[in-house]
C-alpha cells in the first residue's frame, strides 16, 4: 500500500503534465466524475459538511483492519474533484496517519491558489472534518484499549 507522501508525490506528476489551469481545472472535473457517487441515504444534513459554498457529504467508517475509508460527494464539479483527490490521499490509512499528515500536494500543484477565496475556505473545511473524523476513530481506539 501505497503511503500518504507517495500518493502526494503521483497527484503532484499527475498536475505537472498541465501547465494550462484550464487543462488542470479539466482534470479535476474528470477525477470528480470518475468518483462513485454516494448512496442517497448517505447524503444527509449529518453528512454535509459545514463552511463549503457548495453542498458536501463526507461520510467516515473505521474498517476492521483499523483504516479509515472515506467516501464523499458534492454539487459542484471542481468540487467533486477536490475532494475526490482528499480521499485518495488519505483514505484507507490509520487514523494516526491522517492526522499527522502534512498536505503539501494542495500547494505544490497550485491548487490553493487558483481556487476562489470560498473554495479555499471548503476546501480547508473537507480537510478539517477528515481529519476530525481521523481524532474521533483514534480517540475511540484508545478508550477501548
């Protein structure tokens, strides 16, 4: 399995074939919309994630093996994408991973950047409940052990 800085480094490759925004904006749309699309049961007012301009659901399980998998939709396309590539940076990792990891892919792709001051404030918003989610897992863990 691949580690959290080593899906960083693929996402970073992936962007530095594009020099036009307009040919990177298009790469998330479409990393968006190869995402699978959450269950309609999962888009709930629980699940919407707070601080984004566009609608969010970000849903979190723990799996046996002790990985943190999420899964997350939104209305907007660029959106979609953003946090399609949250998710494939840091889900299915440990809950101790998540937490202590340092993003550095947002800024050296140019992502912060090139996003509108309210998308920037969502996507800081997506991060914040990923990693929310991550505390509360490892929280739970160290109560039962």
């Amino acid at each position: 399995m691949m580690t959290i800085n080593e899906i960083q480094d693929e996402i970073i490759e992936e962007f530095a074939d594009f020099d036009d925004w307009m040919d990177r904006y298009q790469l998330l749309i479409d990393l968006g919309n190869d995402q699978q699309p959450l269950p309609a049961s999962a888009k709930t007012d629980q699940n919407l994630i707070e601080g984004c301009q566009s609608r969010v659901w970000l849903t979190a399980e723990l799996t046996p093996e002790g990985l943190v998998h999420f899964e997350a939709e939104s209305d907007a396309l660029i959106v979609k994408g953003i946090v399609a590539l949250l998710i494939r940076v840091l889900s299915d990792h440990t809950p101790s991973e998540i937490v202590g990891a340092e993003l550095y892919f947002i800024e050296r792709i140019g992502l912060r950047e090139h996003l509108s001051p309210t998308r920037s404030n969502g996507l800081l918003a997506m991060l914040r409940q990923m990693r929310m989610y991550a505390l509360a897992f490892q929280s739970r863990a160290a109560h039962e052990d």
